[in-house]
C-alpha cells in the first residue's frame, strides 16, 4: 500500500493551529470530494502556488501560498431559504472571531497565523507578513458531493523560508 504524502510545510501550519484551536475536528491534506458529517468542522490545507528564486549564489527563497479552507455544519441552521446566514455565524468564528473592542480571538485562524509568524525556526520557515493575507466566504453547491450544499472559508497566507541549494 502507497502511503500518502503529507507536506511538511503543511503539516507544520496544521500542529500550530491544532495545538490552538480545539474547535477543528479533523485535517485534511489537499481538498477531498466528501466530509463526513461527524468530520465537521474540519480544515483542509493545500498549496496554492510555489514560486523559487534566487536570493544568493548559494540560496534560494521559496515562496508558498497556502490556502486553508474551514468547512462547517450548517445543517441545524438551515430550516428554509433565508437561514443560511446564521450557518456562517460558526464559520466566521473559527477564522476571525472577534473581541468586543474587534482584537482577533486568540483561537480564531487568522490570529493563530498572524501572530504566530516563525513556524520552524531552525528551517526558516516563516509566515510572510510582507504579502496579504486573505480571507473569502460563500456558500456553494455541488463542490463537495452533487446536489450538496456547503459554507466554507478560505484564508490564503504565503509563508516563505530560504535554503542552501
């Protein structure tokens, strides 16, 4: 049996958010046709784009967008048409949850990512607070299973190290 390849990179961005973020119940590694419910709300981690370029003779900078993407269960929250807003409530939460005086919580994803910016010291890898990071909501239809409504939320950020070539 093959075993599946699970990114470094990756899997460092998905042990920090773990270890401060309780509410996530399952990771994923590139973007999978079906969830199960009982997975939800889980986060799926892919790359987006690698661009290598040279930053001396010997070394090369790699830039990296990561895109996160947070899937929620809204079904309790769908009762007709017009409930579908209090679904995404959760969903924004989770990725920017927000404090009274509007400071990030300190478990939502975009404050784990912008405040904890040195993922791996002793590799260089850092998340690149140069570049936007960015956040997108929407419902779609059919792009987990035909027929099958899904909220999601995506963060895309770039992380960046250098390396001896």
């Amino acid at each position: 049996m093959t075993q599946i390849y699970i990114d470094p990179i990756l899997n460092k961005y998905r042990n920090l958010i773990k270890e401060k973020n309780s509410q996530i119940k399952t990771y994923y590694f590139g973007d999978p046709i079906k969830i199960p419910a009982s997975n939800l709300p889980a986060l799926v981690l892919a790359k987006t784009d690698t661009q290598v370029r040279n930053e001396t003779n010997a070394q090369d900078r790699h830039e990296i967008k990561i895109l996160l993407t947070l899937v929620t269960d809204i079904r309790e929250e769908i009762k007709d048409d017009k409930t579908l807003a209090p679904g995404v409530t959760k969903l924004m939460d989770i990725m920017e949850g927000r404090e009274d005086d509007y400071s990030l919580k300190k478990s939502s994803i975009l404050d784990i990512i912008r405040t904890n910016t040195e993922i791996d010291i002793a590799n260089n890898l850092r998340t690149d607070l140069g570049t936007v990071t960015s956040l997108s909501y929407g419902g779609t239809i059919g792009k987990r299973e035909p027929g099958v409504w899904s909220v999601e939320g995506e963060l895309e950020l770039t992380a960046h190290f250098i390396q001896i070539r």
